[in-house]
C-alpha cells in the first residue's frame, strides 16, 4: 500500500504534508509528495526522515523549473517520479467556484514551487538537472493503447488512474480497465492502481488482478480532516486499511499476499449496472 498524491493538505487539516509524511515514515507505508503540496520539499523530506518518498509531478510549462523541481526531489531522498497525464488543465468544477474554492489562484498549494531556486531567481541561472535514476512512472492511464505506447518509449511504470472520478465526468472506471492493461503490459512494466479504494477487500481485489500495489488517498484524509485528528490520525485509518486487507485474507484462508491471484475474484453484473449504463 502506498499514500497516495494529495494536494492543499492545508484544507483538511493543520498538520499538513509534513505531519502526514511522518505518519507514513512510522507504518513504513510510502509517502507521495505531490506537486500541489502546501510544504516544500526539503520539509517534507527532513519530516520523514527514513521514510520512504516518492514525488509527483504537475508538469510545469517551463522546462527549467522542471529540472530544477526533478533535481531537488532526487537530491533529498525521493525514489520514484510519478508525471500525472490526466490534469494538463484545471477542470471545470462548479462546487468549488460556488464555495470560492481556488488554492491555485492563492497561491495555497505552490509551496513547492515558489521555493525552487530557478523559480525564485526567474531563470538566471540553467539547470542541468533531470530525473537521475528516479525511475519514471505515468500517472493517469486508462487505455490499454497508452499502456502499450508508454512500454513503446521505455517507461518503467504506468498507474491505472482516473484522479478519483474528480477530473471528467463519465470518464471509464479505473478497475474497468485494469485487467487489459495488465495482460498487455504486466510482465515488462510495474503497474501500481489508484482510484476508489475504501477498504481493505478493496486492496485484496486489485492485487489479485495482479497489480503490484495500491495507492490509497482520499480515505487517508479523513483521519487527519476530521476535528480529532491530526497526522496521527492518518496513521490509525492506514494501519486499519492495512489490518483490514490481513482480516479479510485471513476469512478466504490467504496467507500471504504471494496466494492472491485471479482464481479469488469473480466479477459480477448487476442489473442496476447495465440500467445505469444504457
């Protein structure tokens, strides 16, 4: 299991990116630092510590800022790169202009940015950076052609995304298509799954698909939202997802997460499934 990208932390509760990191770093669950954060880099990463750090990338329009956000993350400890492909632009959302909600346009979650130091030095200087030995990963995949094409110009990993259902409306499930893209690309690529995850035999059903692991986000939030929570209240609801994917493979008679494969899941159609899709 692995956190999820969450941006504007700030608005579910006061311990931020930094007391989530730490969480993650104690349950020894990986930690994705994401681009629209409201801490920096390095805090995140002194926070941390040990922990394990993976960063994604709102891929900025300025390729030096780019290099010079790469540079830094690869510098202070973070493993992985995830690029997100499914939100080039904002999309339109009407709840959050009805409640004034606009973190980009208050600056809230550019922490990470507004530090860079080719940002803050308007590009005087030239970076040379890039993403080292970060292995890439594509975030936001849904068809199997851009799995294949992703494979095609030697990407290492891809995630089965849909942004939790908050980008397009009616845009395909992300478990609809998981199963294809495994078969088409499993065996040459590491393919992780996010999106809708809520339990932990929801865990258990995509690593019996045969993805290599799960990122779980928005549930994470509500620990730390709610008004007794905090950073340690993140650590309670991931460690229960997590005691919670141990409980239900323990009623199927699973030891291990080695024993899960394809023979334990069977996907069913309900009517309400095919009236809702007519």
């Amino acid at each position: 299991m692995v956190l999820g990208p969450v941006g504007v932390q700030s608005a579910y509760h006061p311990d931020e990116d930094t007391g989530v990191a730490e969480a993650c770093a104690d349950l020894v669950v990986p930690y994705t630092f994401s681009s629209a954060a409201t801490r920096t880099i390095e805090e995140v990463s002194q926070t941390s510590g040990d922990g394990l750090r993976w960063f994604q990338l709102y891929w900025p329009v300025n390729e030096e800022i780019t290099a010079s956000l790469l540079t830094l993350a690869r510098a202070v400890g973070y493993k992985v790169l995830f690029a997100t492909l499914d939100t080039a632009t904002m999309y339109w959302c009407p709840a959050d202009l009805d409640l004034g909600y606009q973190p980009m346009v208050m600056g809230t979650c550019n922490a990470a940015t507004f530090s860079d130091p080719i940002f803050r030095r308007k590009f005087a200087e030239r970076s040379d950076g890039g993403t080292g030995t970060a292995p890439p990963v594509l975030k936001g995949i849904r068809h199997v052609g851009h799995a294949r094409t992703a494979l095609e110009h030697g990407v290492q990993g891809i995630v089965v995304s849909n942004h939790g259902t908050r980008q397009v409306d009616g845009a395909v499930g992300a478990l609809e298509v998981l199963p294809e893209i495994l078969d088409a690309v499993r065996d040459r690529m590491t393919v992780p799954f996010d999106s809708g995850i809520r339990t932990g035999s929801d865990i258990m059903k995509i690593l019996c698909l045969d993805a290599k692991a799960v990122l779980v986000a928005r549930p994470a939030m509500h620990g730390p939202g709610n008004p007794w929570g905090g950073g340690g209240a993140l650590g309670h609801v991931m460690a229960s997802l997590l005691a919670k994917l141990d409980g239900a493979m323990g009623l199927a008679g699973i030891k291990s997460i080695a024993d899960l494969d394809r023979s334990i899941v069977r996907r069913v159609v309900y009517g309400g499934d095919i009236l809702s899709n007519l």
